[in-house]
C-alpha cells in the first residue's frame, strides 16, 4: 500500500487564497464566540472601542487587542472559558507556580482538532499504520504526551504510553517491540541515545527511523548527534500550551522550517517593544490567534518566542506558513529539561525559605543534558554555620526549589557577597548551553 503523504490533504495543500478565506470566516465567528462569552476580553475590546462587528476578515486581526501571560495570570483559574463548564472534558497546565500556572481548557472538538495537529506532524515524518510509536513525553498536565499519543491513534500507528524516564523500561520495549517512530524532547533523545550507545547499541539494531523531538530550544549539532546515534532522521515539533500543546507546527521532510496548522491557528510576527506588526522574513515575536477552538480561545496571544516567518511555498506540497525555530525570548523564561522555569519562581523560594535574594542561575550542558546550579548568598549571621548545617539548608531549599518547580537544582550556599553585584540590571542567568545556532 502507498504511504500517505498528508493527513489532512485537502487542508494541507489547501490554496492560499482559499486558505485566507478560511480563516477570515473563522475569525469573525471566533471574534464574536470570544466577545459574547469572555467578559474580560471584551472589556479589552470594549476599551480600545472595538466591537466584533468591526472584524471582517484577517484583514482586521491588528485591531484587536493582545493577550499576554499576565492576562492569564489575573484571570486564573478560570477567567478566560469560553464555554459553560459542562462542556469542558479536559484541561492541561503550564509547569510554574499558582501565579504562573496556565490552565488551558478543551471541550472533545478541541482535542480533535489538537490530535488532527498532530497526527499531520506524524504523517509528516513519513509515518503510518504500521509504525509503532514510543510516545515518551511527559503524560499528565504537560501537553506533550497526550497530544501526540491522540496524533498516534488518529493515524492508527500502534502507540507505546511510555511517559518520560525510566530509561532502562524505555529501551526494553523499544526493542522488544520495534518502536520506529520516537517522540520526546531532544535532550530526552540524546540521553536515550547515548544509553543505547553503552548498552552496546549500533544504530543499525535500533528499530528506530525517525524521531519527533520539541517543547525545548535545540540546536542543529544536536540534531546531527541525535541523529547519528540513533540511526534516524529527527524532525523538530513545536507548540504552547495556551494554543494547545504540541503540533502548532511541524518539521515536515524538507526541513526547512515549521509549517503553522494555519486552518486552526493564525501566526503574526510583532516588534515585541512595540506590538507592531512585522512583515513576513522579519525577526519578531510571535504571536497565535486560535480560529475555532470553543474552550480556550486565544486572540493574539504573545508566545514570547523569537521567530520568523517564512510564507515562500514549501516543496512538499504543503501551503501552510513555516516558522523558524524560536531564536529566543523576550521574556526571561528559561527551559530547563523541558520544564518553563522563571526566575521571580526561585525568588520566591528564597524568600519564603528566609533568604535573601541575591542569587545566580547557572545552566550547563553535559551529555546534551541541562545542568542546573542556583548560587545562593548565606546571610552574613548564618555564616559561621557547621558545614553540616549548611548542607541541611541546601538540601531544605532544593526540595522547596523541586515542589516550586517540578525540578531540581543543585542549591550551593556561598559566603556573603560574593555573588557579583552588578551595576545595572542583576545578572540572574548565566546561561552557557548555547542552544541556539
Ligand atoms: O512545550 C508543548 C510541546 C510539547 C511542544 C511537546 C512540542 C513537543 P509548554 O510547556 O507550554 O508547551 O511550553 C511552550 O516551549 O513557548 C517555546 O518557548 C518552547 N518550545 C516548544 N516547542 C519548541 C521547539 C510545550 N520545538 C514553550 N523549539 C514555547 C524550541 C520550543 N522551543
């Protein structure tokens, strides 16, 4: 049997032209479900003297207002449904505190469209029926695993709830089973890779072919390794869980950027100082406008992702925009083994724990794995503690760090003042991964 090349052909391939029209026609239907059923957005919009009638088409999309991460914030838990909560049948949630937590909420025609995402990005990578897909992304409130397990089952590929860790589980039913298709983050992949490699693995016995690999910045160096280790061709995946997880867009075999599910989610480039928008090619924040889902229906949500936006046709035949990988962030947001952790997140712990928050980030990167070091100034009278007092307090503060944060730091105290004052702004973050090319 021919393999497919596209899930959804008639939507991928879908003309421009037509494409737009699709979306103008969502738009208006999405401007007014947001307005009549979001009170807060429609102050937003009633303050800036917009009303749904004055939304014809995509056209229009830059006279409505943005929604940022603090919108979410003021109206957690719950401010920002859109439909009676009878309807609800799922949420997901970003990592971080209860102030920076997300709670995104889907009815079944959400999570349909969400699968169908990616299911495309499964296709995409030459995937069907009769691959076997090891989906270990983290499965519970992280998007990862369940968006991609659903993508899975849309296409009928047998798939493998592995979850993440227990890496010695991970490669017996890998091999025991034949797993051909891998999903996880790319720092997951380069660890079962080198373990593959100690267990005496060649990637011609790895059953693997392809692998799909996101939710975190990675580099191409890191793609040839993962790729050489494993025995694969690694394809990139992004998403927000805000938009709705994984499969906002998707690597497909040319591999020249991400192609943005453009029927389901409208992509802007902005001047993150300004809010204006940017032509496509021009380097920007990015920034999603959901066109037909009913729960939580972003308009113009600002990723914070650094990106570019590629509109010249795709050899594979699809029409759908592409995205650079994200280049960045405007915000100070770091992703450390795949969990979003802010800085304010470890202040807090600081301050609740009683110290004071003169603190230095360090990540590193060893075996392609995030090292993460937080350097902390001991109160000048707690100075003279027992090294085995001190030893306490770092492991008290790692713990109240790891429940913060769902992962955990090697905490060091250090004496006072000496973590480098610095004249203007702290330097919080002394980042040396270099995870962008
Ligand atoms: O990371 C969803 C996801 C799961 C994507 C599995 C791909 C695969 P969040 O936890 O809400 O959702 O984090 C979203 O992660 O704004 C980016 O900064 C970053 N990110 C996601 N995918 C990529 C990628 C999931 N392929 C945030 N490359 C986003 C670089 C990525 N960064």
């Amino acid at each position: 049997m021919e393999k497919r090349k596209y899930y959804q052909p008639e939507i991928e391939t879908m003309p421009r032209e037509e494409l737009k029209k699709l979306q103008s026609e969502k738009l208006v239907k999405q401007v007014k479900h947001v307005y009549d059923n979001v009170a807060y957005y429609r102050e937003k919009m009633d303050k800036m003297g917009v009303k749904p009638e004055d939304i014809h088409g995509i056209e229009d999309l830059h006279k409505l207002p943005f929604i940022e991460k603090s919108d979410l914030r003021d109206t957690y838990p719950d401010g920002m449904l859109a439909v009676p909560r009878e309807e609800v049948v799922r949420i997901h949630s970003t990592s971080g505190t209860t102030g920076r937590r997300v709670i995104a909420y889907y009815t079944q025609h959400d999570i349909d469209l969400w699968e169908d995402c990616c299911a495309r990005a499964i296709v995409a990578v030459g995937a069907d029926k009769e691959d076997i897909i090891q989906v270990s992304y983290g499965y519970g409130l992280f998007t990862g695993g369940s968006g991609l397990h659903g993508g899975s089952h849309k296409v009928g590929c047998m798939t493998i709830p592995m979850s993440s860790g227990n890496t010695e589980r991970q490669i017996q039913f890998m091999t025991d089973l034949g797993a051909t298709v891998l999903c996880c983050t790319p720092s997951y992949a380069a660890y079962l890779g080198e373990s593959l490699k100690e267990m005496g693995y060649t990637p011609d016995t790895i059953p693997l072919k392809a692998g799909i690999f996101g939710a975190e910045p990675w580099t191409a160096s890191m793609r040839k390794s993962i790729e050489e280790t494993l025995g694969i061709k690694a394809y990139d995946i992004y998403g927000l869980t805000e938009i709705s997880g994984p499969g906002v867009s998707f690597e497909c075999a040319e591999q020249g950027g991400m192609h943005v599910n453009e029927d389901h989610f409208i992509a802007e480039i902005i001047n993150p100082e300004t809010g204006e928008p940017l032509p496509y090619g021009e380097k920007g924040e990015l920034v999603f406008t959901c066109l037909d889902k009913e729960a939580f229906p972003m308009l113009r949500y600002r990723t914070r992702d650094i990106c570019v936006l590629n509109a010249e046709p795709c050899p594979c035949g699809r029409t759908h925009i592409r995205m650079s990988k994200p280049m960045g962030r405007s915000d100070d947001m770091m992703i450390i083994r795949g969990v979003n952790v802010f800085p304010s997140q470890i202040e807090s712990v600081l301050l609740n724990e009683g110290f004071s928050p003169n603190y230095q980030i360090k990540l590193g990167r060893v075996n392609n794995n995030d090292t993460f070091d937080v350097y902390v100034e001991l109160p000048a009278e707690q100075f003279d503690d027992s090294v085995k007092t001190i030893a306490e307090k770092e492991r008290t503060l790692k713990d109240a760090m790891r429940n913060m944060l769902g992962i955990g730091p090697s905490v060091h105290l250090v004496p006072p003042k000496t973590i480098a004052r610095s004249e203007g702004k702290a330097v919080r973050i002394i980042d040396e991964r270099k995870l962008h090319d």
